[in-house]
C-alpha cells in the first residue's frame, strides 16, 4: 500500500472510528477486511487517536470565527491526518502532508473543502 492509499484508508477508519467506539486496530481490519495491516496506515490511524487532544488544540488555536465542534467530520478528519503528521512525523515534508490533505479533500469534501482544510493548514505552519 502506498501512502497516499493509506492516507485515503485512515480517513475512511478514523471517520468510521469517530462515530462508532472502537479500537484502531479493530476499525482497521474491520475495514480492510484483513489482520495484514500496512505500517503506516497503523501509524496515522494510532497516532491520530493517541494525540487527538493535542491535535485539537492546534487545530482549535488557528481557527478563525470557527470552532471545532462546527467543522463538518469531513474536513476534522482530513485536518486531524495532516496535523498529525506536521507534528509528529518528521520524515515527511510539511508540504506534503499539506498537499495530501488538500488532495484528500477533493475526494471526500464538497467544492470547498479543499480550500478550508488548505487555509488551516497554512495558518498552522504559518
């Protein structure tokens, strides 16, 4: 699995885990179908759940007139991935995981969520 399919995969578990209580490691076999689990799709999806506070804040401290609680799941989910590589994942370009992000929310959001998620991020890394 390359990266940018578990990228796409851990949205899909993280979004399935924020409305079902779950464990990681249950939510990705459950969706994969399989106890063979790519490394860093287990990374993004643990790390998401173990540093989700923190991830919060973050995200929290940079919004505008916004609130957490009011981002659709969508766009929370996709910023929670990339906020978390930004902080956590040293071998990836912030560019990258901003990029990634942009690019996921093309495929799951609506017109504007690409230019949501790509504004935090850049107020994030700013």
């Amino acid at each position: 699995m390359n990266r940018h399919t578990a990228r796409e995969t851990a949205f899909q578990v993280i979004f399935q885990m924020d409305m079902n209580d779950i464990d990681p490691i249950t939510a990705i076999q459950q969706f994969l179908e399989t106890t063979d689990i790519d490394t860093f799709l287990q990374t993004l999806v643990e790390g998401v759940v173990s540093h989700k506070v923190n991830i919060d804040e973050t995200i929290s401290s940079h919004l505008e007139k916004w609130t957490i609680d009011r981002i659709a799941r969508v766009e929370k989910t996709i910023l929670r991935i990339a906020v978390y590589e930004i902080l956590f994942i040293e071998d990836i370009p912030e560019s990258v995981s901003v990029n990634e992000a942009v690019e996921l929310a093309k495929t799951f959001g609506d017109e504007d969520s690409s230019k949501f998620v790509n504004g935090v991020l850049s107020k994030i890394l700013a």
